[in-house]
C-alpha cells in the first residue's frame, strides 16, 4: 500500500468513527412512520381542508367498499379485497390485512365488517377523540436510529513454540 492509500483509508477510519459516536443526536431529524390506512384515511378529505370530517369518513367507506366490491353482491371475497388492497393500500404486505377485517374467517367481508375496521383504525388515530382526523394524527414517531453496536471478535490464539 503506497503512502497516499494509507492516509486515505486512516481519514475514512476517522470519519466513519466521527459518524458512530452518536454526539449529534439532537441535530438528527426526527423519524416519522406513516402506515398504509393514512394513504387510505388521508384520500377521505373530500374538500381539501387538511382535516377528515366524521361526513367525509362516512362517505370514504362507503366509496371504498363500493371500489372494492366489483361484483356488487355486497361482499368482498380475497380477491376483490387483495385487488382493493394493492390499487388503495400500496400492495398486500403493508396491512391492514384480510383478516383485520374478515373477524370471523367467513372468506367473506361484509360492509359491516368493512366499517367496523376502518371506524377503529380512524379511532385510534383521533388523539383528541374529535370525530375528525387532523394530519398531525396520523403521524407516529419513531425511535431515533441507534448506532452500530461493536462487534466482538473471537480472541486469536497464540501462536508459540507448542502450537
């Protein structure tokens, strides 16, 4: 390894060191999860005011369960709902699940069922039990990343005269 190398690869120690102490966690930004009902409840603000009135909610479940249900029977089977949840929920693997809201594993999600899930999602985001959901409801921070933690290597046997 030539001299320039050498210093280069002890400033990239350096830094990356400088990187792990964890003394700027103040300056970090703060860490926000948004789930993928938000994408949902958030559509629900029919006029624009950056709040979801108990009227607009009532009118975003009705028109979410009548997207859903593409052949009108009145009853989401798996594939309408896994249909419904790819096109609104961004893709199945982001809940809420089928079986968040089919509660008695008929197969079957009745409008019912349907309501009964979104109205307990829109109360546990309503933080201040209004009936409506301002943006800042939907927010959950999370914990601040944590730094690496050191690895422990397996000590190095001697080498001697017995060895």
């Amino acid at each position: 390894m030539d001299f320039k190398s050498a210093i280069f690869l002890l400033g990239a120690i350096g830094a990356l060191g400088a990187c792990a102490t964890g003394d700027n966690d103040r300056n970090e930004p703060i860490r926000a999860l948004l789930s993928a009902d938000v994408l949902m409840l958030v559509s629900f603000d029919a006029d624009g005011d950056l709040s979801v009135s108990a009227g607009e909610i009532d009118a975003g479940l009705t028109r979410e369960f009548t997207r859903a249900d593409v052949n009108r029977d009145g009853r989401l089977q798996p594939i309408e709902f896994q249909n419904w949840s790819n096109l609104v929920l961004g893709g199945s693997q982001l809940g809420p699940f089928r079986l968040d809201f089919d509660r008695n594993v008929d197969n079957a999600i009745m409008r019912e069922e349907f309501n009964a899930e979104i109205r307990a999602r829109v109360r546990d985001y309503d933080a201040d039990e209004s009936g409506a959901l301002a943006r800042n409801e939907f927010i959950r921070l999370v914990g601040q990343a944590r730094p690496p933690a050191e690895r422990r290597r397996p000590p190095t046997p001697a080498v001697g005269p017995g060895n």
